[in-house]
C-alpha cells in the first residue's frame, strides 16, 4: 500500500485496498507507480515462493507461528495470483 490518494479532497482513508495490476501495460494504463504482479512475482510460482520466504523470515524472528506459516503457504498455492 502506498497511500496515494485518487482524490483531489483530503480524505483520511482507513482500511482500504487498491489491487496490484497485473501486468506492466495495465499499470502504466492506471498510471500506477507500484510494480504489477507480473513484475513483482513472474509467476504463480514466483508467488508462492514470496509468501513461503516471508513466513519463513517471520516463523525465524518470533512472529508467526508454524501451524499459521503453513496456512498462509497454502492459501498462496490455491490462490488464483497470476493463474
């Protein structure tokens, strides 16, 4: 998340969420600063392999449990990113 506002009113935005682009062309459509998916992961896969390493690094420093890493790798296989 980058904070950026899509509005010209200041507005304090809480718990919103504006979705990657896909791929390069849909970001640079969008105007979007922020790498797409494609970019970011290459792959399904690539993916998959981004949540495994960061659960990894959080299980070894104390922030996530073994059973909870486990689940948030699962998740990633089953879901649908760059599928």
């Amino acid at each position: 998340m980058t904070g950026v506002q899509t509005c010209a009113l200041p507005i304090y935005y809480v718990g919103g969420m504006v979705p990657f682009a896909r791929t390069r062309d849909q970001r640079l459509a969008q105007s979007d600063a922020r790498l797409s998916l494609e970019e970011r992961y290459g792959s399904h896969e690539g993916y998959v392999q981004a949540v495994r390493q960061a659960a990894d690094r959080a299980m070894k420093e104390g922030f996530l449990l073994p059973v909870d890493a486990a689940a948030l790798i699962d998740a990633a296989h089953k879901s649908q990113v760059l599928r």
